[in-house]
C-alpha cells in the first residue's frame, strides 16, 4: 500500500509539470472586443466650433471693433455681424486700387481692391445674417466660395479666404456651424458688394 501511494505521487511529480507546460502552449481563449465610440455632445461640438472659429481668424474681419487699450477690441454684442449696415461707407482712393493696392476698413469688415468694395457677411443666426441657411450651404459657401451658400451663385470675394477651408473635415465644418448657430443672433443687413465701375 504504501508502496503504492508512492508510486501515485511520483506519477503527479513526472505528469503535472508535462500537462503544465501542454496547456502554456494552447494558444489563450480569444474574446471579442467591442470598442464603443462614444458621439461628442452638442456642447463638445459647440465647444470645437468655437476653438475652429477662433483660429481660423474669423473675428478678424467678420467681427465689428472700437478701439480700445489694446487697440481694435471686438464689440461683443455685435460679434460675427459683419459689417454694421448703419455705418457709412468710407471713400476708397481709387487711383491707388487702379494700381493694383487693397484697403481696408479700419475693423476689417470692409476692403476694397481691384474687385470692387466687398463688405463681410452676417454670421450669426439671424435671418438677416445665416439664420435660413442649411449646413449644406454653409458648407458650399465655406469650402466652394459660393456666395450664400447657393450652386449658382456668385463666388465669394477678397479678402474671404475660403480656398484655404476647401479640404475642411465634414465634422469641423459641422463644429462651425453648430457653433455660430449657438450664439447671439444680430439683425444687420450688410451691403451689397460695389463693383469696381461703381467704386
């Protein structure tokens, strides 16, 4: 008997570091791994449009400014309005535009070149600014320079920088939009673009 029980453990002494090492080398259970993107939310997106409207310099000219200590300062009820249509349209030197110069307003929210005088558009979310807009046209305005945003229309003019925005990410263009539909709507019908015969 005791013989036996012996020759028992020496069988689990010579077999158990053989099964051990059998099962270190079957390959480990597999598992399905489910990966769950999580949507940003509407105030993330905001927040992103906000961030893109900031760097891609659309306060320089859309934004009326005064000037202030720091020289000209965004005046926060009119942000993104463009041009106030109740101020009065400064004479540009056309001898100096015949010859090839732009000017600008002192805010930036007007320049006149060898195109004419273009006057920044109304960004807000006002009926007068982008208010009627879908995204779609916001998109074709941004990317394609298509004035409103419409297939036929007339391309956008200097000093709008679109073709920089032409390869703009779907999320980033919705980000703009999402976030200049968020903020304070301002009624201010800008002027029509003068031609350069009726400069």
């Amino acid at each position: 008997m005791k013989a036996k029980m012996n020759r028992s453990s020496l069988t689990l002494i010579v077999f158990l570091p053989l099964l051990f090492l059998s099962c270190k080398n079957e390959p480990a259970p597999t598992a399905d791994i489910v990966v769950e993107t999580l949507e940003p939310s509407v105030e993330d997106v905001i927040a992103h449009g906000e961030y893109l409207v900031g760097i891609m310099g659309c306060h320089d000219c859309h934004s009326p400014k005064r000037m202030g200590e720091n020289g000209p300062e965004i005046i926060p009820e009119l942000m993104l309005s463009g041009y106030p249509s109740d101020r009065p349209v400064i004479k540009f030197d056309s001898k100096l535009i015949k010859e090839g110069f732009a000017m600008f307003y002192p805010d930036l929210t007007a320049a006149a070149g060898p195109w004419g005088v273009s006057f920044t558009g109304n960004l807000t979310p006002h009926e007068t600014g982008i208010g009627n807009w879908t995204e779609d046209q916001f998109k074709r305005a941004l990317t394609q320079g298509k004035s409103k945003g419409l297939e036929n229309g007339r391309m956008l003019l200097p000093p709008m920088p679109w073709f920089n925005f032409t390869n703009m990410k779907d999320e980033d263009v919705h980000a703009v939009y999402s976030y200049l539909k968020s903020i304070n709507p301002v009624e201010n019908v800008v002027p029509a673009p003068v031609t350069p015969d009726n400069m």
